[in-house]
C-alpha cells in the first residue's frame, strides 16, 4: 500500500464491479475502464490490452491500495498468472462480499432494465462456499510434448486446459479423483480421441460421462471398469451426441441409481448424468423449501409450475396444495418427470404417507406463448416460473396481454402470486418490468441466490403479486 502522494498520474479508482467480475474504473475524461483482477475502492495501475473509443480493458498491473475484502485465493490455479483457471473468477473477494456485490448486480438490474425495485429484500440464500459443485464439464487433453494428460477447466480466456491437479469447489472426493483420472486416461488407447468428462455426483454415486470420438477397445473398456471399482464410480460413454450417452456395464449387479433427496417435503429425485440439475445441491435444497414457502400455497389451490424440467419444484408442491400443472417445452422431460412423480407415489404408498395431489405434465414450447393457450392450461391461483437464461419473455407477455385485453380472457383469471426463480438477473428485470408495469403486478421481495460461489453468476428468486 503506497501513501497518496505517491500514486502515478495513471493509476485508477475502482468504483464497481461488472457483470464479469470485473473492476470498473473511469479516465478523468470519462471513459471506461475494465480491470481483471481489481476489486472495488482499491487504487491500481492497468496493464491495457484492449483500446476501444468508448472503454478499455486490461489486467490488475500494479495495486497501490488493497481493498480491506480482498482475500488470498485457496486454489493455486486462480489467479491472473499464465496458465490460471478460468473456472472461478471471485476467489480473491471475500465471500461476504461476494454476496453483497450479487445482491447490488440484482437491484441494479431491477431498477435501469426493468424500472422495478423490490419493496423487501430477502436475506441471502447462501451454503458451503467450497466443495458445492456436483456438476462439472472437465476437458481432457492429451499434451504431446509432454507426454502427459490434462484434466480439468479451461484457462482464463483460452482454448487450452488448466494444469490443475487440485480443485476445492469440487467436493473433496470428487477433487481427489483429478490426478488418477489423468493416469487413467493416458493409459488408455484412446487417450487422444477422448475430449471430455462429464460429472454428474448423486446423493450416493458419481457418474463420469467419457465423451470418446471413436470406439472404445474392449482393453480400453476393461481399463474403466477397473477404475469404476477402484474409486466407487459409473462409467457412462458418449460416442456421438448427448442421446448416444449409455451406462458402461460392470456385470449382472443392477447400478446405483443417480438422485438426490428433497427431505424437507419427502421427495427423491432419480436423474441421469446428462439430465439438467442443479450444480449445487446443498443451495437447490434450500431455494426449494424457500421457494414453496414464498409462494404460500394453500391445501385448496391449484399451481402451475412454468419450465417444470425433471420436477424440481413440481413435486415439492404437489405436497402442499390441491393440484399441480408443471409445463416444460420438452416431450422427454415431460415423460421423465411423469416417471418420477409415479416413483414418488410408489415410495409413499410403501412408506404410508399422504400421496401427491393430483399432477400433470405438459410439454409446450413456452418461447412461443400466446394469450390463447395460456387460457387453455387453465386458472391457476398461484405460479412457479424458474426459466432458463433467456427468461420467460413470451410467457410473461402472453399474461400482461390478457391484463390490457380483458375479453381474450373468457372467464380466465391470473394468478395472485408468482414466484420467478432467475438464473439471470437481466432477464428477470426484463421480465419483471412487464409484470410490473403491464401486467397489474408488483414487486413484493427479491434476494440473491448463491448457487456459484467464487464466480460472477448471480441467480435469483423474486415474488410478485396482482396490485
């Protein structure tokens, strides 16, 4: 730390952080600066790799006062070195204010996208802060000159694989499996045709997913059941596209079945490693039970469930109240979800618990919503909108369409409450100043949502109810 007097000319003042985890500084004639690597209210001088007329961006070059949040990182690969990992990009902040920069990003959004502001803010959803990433794409890269195999994240900002040999935001028996998964794979004959794993952890397996780009040998076949038995894990192996995925057999035992428990309402969730789950499942198990409390559902209502995926939120629901619709824009997953809601009521018949309410699954494509078939689903007293990045445009327009047409409605009525579970707080305020301002909704709380600590992700949950 350098005493004022003896700061350049050229050093900046961090004012903020981007979307990208970047530090955002401004020249004295206003233009933008965006600083890799330099946190908010520290003073830095920038190494400028990029010159635009209306912004610049570089990397932290020379810090001459540190930001009281800043924190060492504990992976050796962060960093802004050659070669760091580009898996991560918050590690040098405390997580503290990591949340307090999310929540900011979140209210910021709201308010110059969407000109909503949230009447109450929710406390933080936020778990461990290692160790949460039971879902991962690891690359694999066979390296010539070295005769080695890497595996893992890619490096910041570049096509090649990261060195790593330790990850803390796996879970510490899926990290201590990076290093014999390197020795597996060059052992292997096919060691230059094998691209990718995919990792899927379940409550009680770990499902690794080899994406091969030719046929495996049965040598080759052999070399991963031995590693399956080893290290208590499956082997399932994508020869072609993501419906070529299929468990490598280990014999006549039936495998372990992938899933996750909802405790708090009952609920065992069985997936396949290539399905969409939550990456961390200790955060999802909490936005669950939030989000059902949130939405208040009482025993005589009826809910809608929008972007319904494997039932996540469906089947929590289908505990509380009269009748529950979920809607994905997919026929698989509408006939997977299908199957685990039949696999629930199959576990509470045996274990003599109060069935499910009656729930359907439809598939739609919820991109392309009109007024017409959202009458056609029919009333719901109460929704549950958890889309993808692109948001629930259509869907939201569709309803605040049926508020300023009151004769498309034909008996139809909106819900009284929504609660909008966001993985992208741009879409959402895009999403809410149509409620908001078109459709008779207000704001009534939003908060962040931790699902990916370390990184710049934000995800959200924010309730609406008629005005």
């Amino acid at each position: 730390m350098s005493d004022t007097s003896t700061w350049p000319e050229q050093a900046l003042t961090i004012e903020s952080l981007d979307l990208e985890a970047q530090g955002v500084a401004h020249r004295p004639d206003g233009k933008v600066v965006f600083v890799e690597g330099a946190l908010p209210f520290e003073v830095v001088e920038v190494q400028v790799h990029r010159k635009k007329n209306q912004w610049e961006a570089g990397t932290l070059k020379v810090l001459h006062r540190e930001s009281s949040q800043r924190v060492r990182p504990a992976c050796p690969n962060f960093g802004l070195h050659a070669g760091a990992c580009g898996g991560c990009k918050m590690q040098h902040l405390h997580p503290s204010a990591q949340l307090a920069i999310k929540q900011r990003v979140l209210e910021d959004n709201l308010w110059h996208l969407g000109k909503v502001k949230a009447e109450t803010l929710l406390r933080p959803i936020q778990g461990p802060d290692w160790g949460y990433r039971y879902r991962a794409r690891l690359s694999v890269r066979y390296v010539h000159k070295k005769g080695t195999v890497l595996v893992g994240f890619h490096e910041r900002k570049s096509r090649y694989v990261a060195d790593m040999t330790h990850c803390p935001v796996l879970p510490p028996h899926v990290e201590a499996l990076l290093l014999p998964l390197r020795a597996l794979i060059g052992s292997l004959q096919a060691r230059e045709t094998c691209p990718q794993i995919e990792l899927a952890c379940g409550d009680s397996v770990v499902a690794l997913v080899l994406r091969h780009l030719e046929p495996l040998s049965e040598s080759d076949q052999q070399r991963l059941r031995d590693f399956a038995l080893q290290h208590q894990v499956q082997w399932w192996l994508q020869p072609k596209g993501p419906s070529t995925v299929h468990l490598l057999p280990m014999g006549e035992a039936p495998p372990t079945v992938l899933s996750y428990a909802l405790s708090e309402f009952g609920i065992h969730m069985p997936f396949l490693p290539t399905d969409f789950t939550q990456v961390n499942p200790h955060i999802n198990r909490v936005l669950v039970g939030r989000a059902v409390r949130l939405l208040q559902v009482q025993p005589p209502e009826r809910v809608i469930d929008w972007f319904c995926g494997l039932g996540n939120f469906t089947l929590p629901l289908a505990t509380q109240a009269r009748e529950v619709l979920g809607i994905e824009g997919s026929e698989a997953l509408v006939q997977r979800s299908g199957e685990n809601l039949a696999h629930n009521q199959s576990l509470r018949q045996r274990e003599g618990s109060a069935p499910l309410a009656p729930t359907g699954f439809v598939a739609r494509n919820l991109f392309e919503m009109t007024p017409e078939l959202l009458c056609q689903d029919g009333v719901a007293d109460k929704w549950l909108v958890d889309p993808p990045r692109e948001g629930a445009f259509a869907l939201v327009k569709a309803l605040a369409d049926l508020h300023q047409t009151p004769e498309l409605r034909q008996g139809w009525t909106p819900p009284r409450r929504i609660v909008y579970v966001s993985c992208n707080p741009a879409t959402l305020a895009r999403d809410a100043g149509l409620l908001v301002h078109q459709a008779g909704y207000r704001c009534e709380s939003a908060g962040v949502v931790n699902m990916f600590p370390h990184t710049a992700h934000v995800e959200s949950v924010a309730v609406f109810t008629l005005a």
